[in-house]
C-alpha cells in the first residue's frame, strides 16, 4: 500500500532503526504472531538490541523463518489452547533458562467480524478468542516464570480502537482491544511490587499484511481510515517495533498499568490538517 504523505518521517524512523542502542542484551523474549508484521518487526528490533527471541506464531513456515533471520527460537503455537501456551513459555525457559519480556501481540481481524447487526456468534466468539483469551493465557503462562527472576515485562497488543468509536464497525475486535487494556491495567496494578510490569501498546493502523488484505479488498474503507489521521499515513511496522523495544527496556521501568498510544494522532485528533 503507497503512502506518499508523511515519507520523511518514515526515513527517518529507518535512519535510527540503523543506530538501535543495545538495552535487551541477554534478555529472554517471547514474541507471539511473531512471524509477520508488527511480531516480525519486533524480532528484529529485539535481537539487534541484543535479546534473545523466541517467536511463536501458528505459522509454521514464516515463523521458522523469523526465528532463524533473528537467530532465534521457533515455536508453533495455537494461542487460544491452554496447554501450547504454557509448552511455549516452558521452552523459552528451558532453552534460555528465564523469561524477561512476553509480547503477547498475537490477533485476527476476519472479515466477517463487521457491524453488530451482520457479526454471527461464532464469528464474535473467535476474535475474542483469539485477540482476548489469548492474552490472558499468554500473561497467566508468563507470570510465574517472572516471579521466579523477580522482574519481568509484558506488553500486549491493544488498539487505538479501544478508545474511539467507528462507523465502519468491527464489533469484536474492538471489544476485544478494550478488554486487553482494561486486563493490562489491572495485572500492572497487581504485580506491580514483584518487579513485574504490564502495558498495553495501542497502535493506529499500521501497515501490515493484515492491514493490506483488509483494505485492499474495500478501498473506501481505507480511505476513510487514513483521512482521521494527522500525520497522513499508516504506520511501518518498525515504528511499532520500537515503541515495544521501550516498553520492553528499563527505559520505561516505572510505567506499568499504563496505555502506550502510537497512533499518529488520530486520538487527539478534531480536524485534521489538509
């Protein structure tokens, strides 16, 4: 997808993704929905900070191939079965022998998720799943290996859309954004005196395969989309990626329970310029 506006921003965030200082060296991450987009992106960022990256992803063939471009470990995993869950967190410990950072990024945005009044249950019920239950598992696997180093940082994948309303709906998944800010507040909170923290990460839309798909097949809607935002284009991956990079870092290390907005402007957007 072209972006002709907002191009010099976009070189410079490659410029400094060149110069990435090194605050993960020998931290153990585990990154789901790692072998593509936003996930893939991270990979990267978190090896060249010197991370050591297990990527997960139900994708077998690009996530073999994100863990062996990062020189790191694959593992195949349905994000949704309880059991796959805590065998991925279990051999991140084992192969690397601690748990620092989990990036629970993983997530689906069907097309049949639409309008409240065309959305089918089953349909409600897997982005939820998916997008939702996901992450309690992933942070419920988490937490027990960062107790036992006594630090830890998770960062789960939100969404701009939990905190604005749209007229071209995607009912579950934004339900489902709104309940992975409102769980990562509250685990923040909780675990906050045992060196634990828990973010949220709130990206607008970015421009990921997934993004491309979507939009592809409605124009309009993208056009829609890209109107509401200030900086006039959807975000790189890499810009997301080094957003969690700091959320993952001591750089960030007294935020927990918090919203991390990255989202060109659209949410403190009225008008936006011509």
């Amino acid at each position: 997808m072209t972006q002709a506006a907002g191009q010099p921003a976009a070189q410079n965030a490659e410029a400094a993704a060149e110069s990435v200082v090194r605050r993960l060296v020998d931290r153990v991450a585990v990154i789901t929905g790692g072998g593509s987009g936003i996930g893939l992106a991270t990979a990267r960022r978190f090896a060249a900070e010197g991370a050591k990256v297990v990527v997960a992803d139900v994708d077998a063939t690009s996530g073999q191939a994100a863990a062996d471009e990062v020189g790191g470990t694959f593992v195949q995993v349905d994000v949704t079965n309880p059991e796959q869950v805590e065998a991925l967190f279990a051999t991140a410990v084992s192969t690397y022998g601690g748990l620092d950072i989990a990036f629970n990024n993983a997530g689906i945005s069907p097309p049949d998720d639409d309008s409240i009044l065309t959305t089918g249950l089953e349909a409600w019920r897997r982005v939820q799943e998916v997008n939702l239950t996901s992450v309690f598992l992933c942070c419920k696997a988490a937490i027990p290996h960062m107790q036992a180093r006594g630090r830890g940082s998770i960062i789960n994948t939100a969404s701009f859309v939990a905190r604005l309303g749209a007229a071209t709906s995607q009912i579950s998944y934004t339900a489902s954004k709104g309940g992975v800010l409102a769980m990562s507040r509250e685990l923040g909170v909780q675990f906050a005196r045992e060196g634990i923290r828990v973010n949220a990460l709130s990206p607008g839309p970015v421009n990921t395969p997934l993004l491309q798909e979507l939009f592809a097949k409605d124009p309009e809607r993208a056009a829609r989309r890209l109107v509401h935002i200030p900086m006039g284009r959807f975000a790189r991956p890499e810009e997301i990626a080094a957003a969690v990079a700091f959320l993952a870092s001591d750089d960030s290390s007294f935020m927990t329970a918090s919203e991390f907005l990255v989202d060109g402007g659209i949410c403190g957007a009225y008008v936006t310029p011509l």
